[in-house]
C-alpha cells in the first residue's frame, strides 16, 4: 500500500527534533549543577514532559488500517473524526456550483491520517494559505490555512468529490502525499494533518448522504455517502 509508515516517520522526525533540544538543556544543567539544583530539577522536569509528549506524539500519528467497503457505490469518510455538519453548499473551485457537504471535526485524539473517498485520479488541488481559527467551528474552512483535493470517480466518471483538509488552531502542518494527475484507490493514504483539523467532503446533489450528525467515522471504512 502506498505512504504505509509515512504517519510514524513524521512523529519519529518531530521527537527527534524535540529531544535535541531537550538534550542541549539537559547539557547546560549538568555544566550549571554549580548554580544550584534549581536547574537541574527543571531539567529533569522537562525530561519526563519530553517522554510524555513523545507517547502522545507516537499514539496521534497512529495509522490503522481501514476495512474498506465492498460496494463500488460507497463513499467512505477520508477522515476519522464527528460528523457535524451535513448540508448543502457552494463550492465553485471545483464542484462548480451548489453541492453536498459533509464535515468531519478531528480532535487531537482521531487518527490524523486521510484518505481517498473514492477510487479515482486527483484532477485538482489547490492550497490556500490563511489563519488558524478553532477548528471546532464548522465555517473554518473560509479562513483557515487548507488543501483542496478534486477527484474523478473512477467507477462513476461522471461523478466527482471534492475533498477540503483544513488545518485548525493547533495544526501548523498539512501534509500531502499526493499530487494532481495520480490516480489512488478507494481508501488508500492521502495525507495527514498534524495536530487538530477539519475535513469537509463536497458530494453532487444527487448523491444520498449515509451518515447524520453526531456520528463517529473512521477514515477509509465508514460509508459517509453513496452514488446513485
């Protein structure tokens, strides 16, 4: 499978990075120790913070591995997360005009890694810098730093989804594994946004949505919406 393993080289990158620095101030307590114990105790302090920030860390860039759908029609959720929003938008990039949406919120605990709604070639993408306004509000995807993602459906060419990875005010990164032109399966590892974000999926209006507010997804399995 495409990107496997790329979710725990992030997080492996992002502890490296922390350890150096916690390892320079351990360096500087230790050649200190004269100053007190004041510092050495900060020291350790930030140690053990360090280990707890490296668990969580190796726990949010989890990747599991999703138990796709068998029917060609189904539309699965390229995020995990709460639904929280399902109604009728314009989305002119491009779905071209009035669609449905679909809007996922990811805490800091769902699993961070997206993928591909439908089996099909990215025919579009987009990314727009902007803010970082909470995530917890469902019109974040105006302002805030995103990625659009279009897609063709391979099964249904005349169908197309729209997917829109938002980052939120934690998340300071989105990272694309894919690009405009390559085509992906249904299910199959897109991207990953690091820490606290929203997914929104644009659907054609006659699409039948399968899911309603409140409910909890899991990316690549759960069938949010169907092709008719």
């Amino acid at each position: 499978m495409k990107h496997v393993g790329k979710a725990q080289q992030a997080a492996v990158r992002l502890i490296l990075r922390t350890l150096g620095a916690v390892a320079v101030l351990l360096a500087v307590s230790l050649l200190a120790q004269a100053t007190g114990s004041f510092v050495v105790g900060m020291a350790v302090v930030l140690l053990v913070l360090w280990v707890l920030f490296a668990l969580f860390t190796l726990y949010f860039f989890r990747d599991p591995e999703p138990k796709a759908p068998a029917g060609l029609e189904a539309i699965v959720s390229p995020a995990h997360g709460t639904v929280d929003v399902v109604d009728e938008t314009t989305e002119a990039a491009f779905m071209g005009g009035p669609c449905k949406r679909v809007s996922i919120f990811l805490s800091v605990f769902d699993a961070h890694v997206q993928r591909a709604p439908v089996s099909g070639k990215i025919v579009f993408q987009k990314h727009t810098e902007g803010q970082f306004v909470s995530a917890t509000r469902s019109d974040c995807g105006c302002f805030n730093e995103n990625v659009l993602l279009g897609f063709a459906s391979t099964d249904f060419p005349d169908r197309k989804i729209g997917v829109r990875i938002i980052a939120g005010l934690i998340a300071r990164r989105i990272i694309v594994w894919t690009a405009a032109g390559e085509t992906v399966g249904r299910s199959e590892r897109i991207s990953l946004i690091q820490f606290g974000s929203r997914t929104d999926v644009y659907l054609p209006l006659n699409a039948k949505i399968r899911c309603k507010l409140g409910d909890k997804v899991k990316g690549g399995q759960t069938v949010v919406a169907a092709f008719e």
